[in-house]
C-alpha cells in the first residue's frame, strides 16, 4: 500500500522566474527511493520525495531546475487553453498586433477559398458552411492557419532582406515553421527558421526577432559580444523583448 504524506508550511513553496512570473509548488512524501518533479494536466507543480529525505531537498529540487519547471508549466497551460479561441463569423483575431474581425461569407459556387484583409477585417469567402460548427471552424482554422503562413513569409523575407543590408550581414534559406516555443532560431550555416506567428504581433517586435536572429550570424551565442550588436540596432531591444514575453502566454495559448 502506498502511503503519502503532505505536511505542514515545508511542503509548499513559491518559484520565481526570470521574467518576473511565479509558480506554487507543493511537496509529497511518499515510500518511494528517488525524488521526483511531476508537472499535472493542470499545471500543478508537485516533488515527488521518500519519506526520509528531508523537506529542503525537494525545495532544491525545484530551484535547480526552474527553467524546466517554467517551460513544462508553459506547455501545459497554452495545451489547456488552446481551444479558447473560436473561429467562427464575428471572432477577433491578430495581425501586425492589431484586432481584426473575421467574417465569414458563404460561397458554395466558389472554387477554393478567398481571403482580404482590411484595416478592420478578415474577410474569408468561399463554400464553408458557418452554421455547421464543428466542421466549419476546423476548416476556418486551417485555411486562416495557411493564410497566416503564407502572409508571415513574405512579411518575414522582406524584413530579413532590410535588416541584412543594415547589419552588412548575410543568411541561408529561411523557413517558416509551427514552432511551439520559439519565435526564431539561426543555424550555424545562416539559415533562419522564424515563428509564422510573428505575423500576429506589432511589427517593431517582429523586427527584434529578425534582428536577434541575424546578430547570430556573427556570435552564436548570447554573449555581451551579441547583446551589443542587437542593442547597435534596437536600442530599445530590452523593453522589445519584454513586451514579446507577455505577449507569449495569449499568443500561444490560442493559436
């Protein structure tokens, strides 16, 4: 039989993050002989201990760990709320950081599907049905998802092109990937892979991904060597990066 024990203020505590969130965690002794960290469904942080070691253990446990703890509980919680999003006529979605309302017109004698965008819309017509919600917003789901793509690689090439000449610097290939916690990375032979969820966000914080991603091309590292070439052309990256932290949790989380 197993038996657990969860005692007294020990077995609690709060883990900070370096972008100025938190997380509680709890302890749980148990007779098992190795500790354990164990992130629920619902994003619950528990250490898992044997009933001999003490409570300090599993609060270093968590400590040592934190970057892992942050992402896990990330995960979790874009995975859990993912769904919040509905798109169906009348929703609001992103683009270049600004609310556009979807609308959606019926056109069964449409081959293939249109979509404009315009300062206030995103007028998709073609022969989707809207009263039929499951299929409908699965299907309005897809087409939108492509549409973003489509938009953020010429978005996203255009500016790669602009920054490059600026920071007399060269790139590879660049692809637009469906990543699930990166806005961009940069391989050792210049190619550039980029977030197609840039396109969702204000364009001065796409800009600083490009341009972070384009600094590696002269230090693949996050070195002061690096920092100084992305301050060089943002000035302001620091407070950039900041705002793309808190955009991170509602961007991910629905899209």
């Amino acid at each position: 039989m197993k038996v657990e024990h969860i005692e007294d203020r020990r077995s609690t505590g709060i883990l900070p993050f370096e972008d100025g969130n938190f997380c509680s965690y709890r302890i749980v002794k148990s007779n098992r002989k190795t500790m354990a960290l164990q992130i629920s469904k619902t994003g619950e942080v528990i250490v898992r201990l044997p009933l001999s070691a003490p409570y300090r253990f599993g609060h270093e446990l968590v400590l040592k760990n934190s970057s892992w703890v942050y992402e896990a509980v990330r995960k979790v919680k874009i995975q859990s709320a993912r769904q919040q999003l509905s798109w169906t006529d009348g929703s609001v979605l992103l683009l270049f950081g600004e609310k556009r309302t979807l609308r959606i017109l019926p056109d069964f004698k449409r081959k293939g599907i249109l979509i404009k965008e315009s300062p206030a819309d995103l007028t998709l017509t073609g022969s989707i049905n809207p009263e039929d919600l499951r299929e409908g917003e699965n299907a309005v789901r897809t087409v939108i998802k492509s549409w973003y793509r489509q938009r953020a690689r010429q978005y996203l090439e255009e500016k790669t092109a602009v920054w490059s000449r600026i920071m007399n610097t060269d790139y590879g290939r660049i692809a637009i990937r469906d990543q699930a916690t990166r806005w961009g990375s940069c391989s050792g032979k210049g190619n550039l892979n980029f977030n197609w969820r840039l396109v969702l966000l204000p364009e001065d914080l796409a800009d600083y991904v490009v341009v972070h991603e384009l600094a590696h091309r002269f230090f693949m590292n996050h070195s002061k060597a690096f920092w100084s070439i992305v301050e060089r052309e943002i000035p302001d990256y620091r407070s950039r990066r900041k705002r793309l932290r808190e955009y991170e949790s509602d961007i991910y989380q629905k899209y």
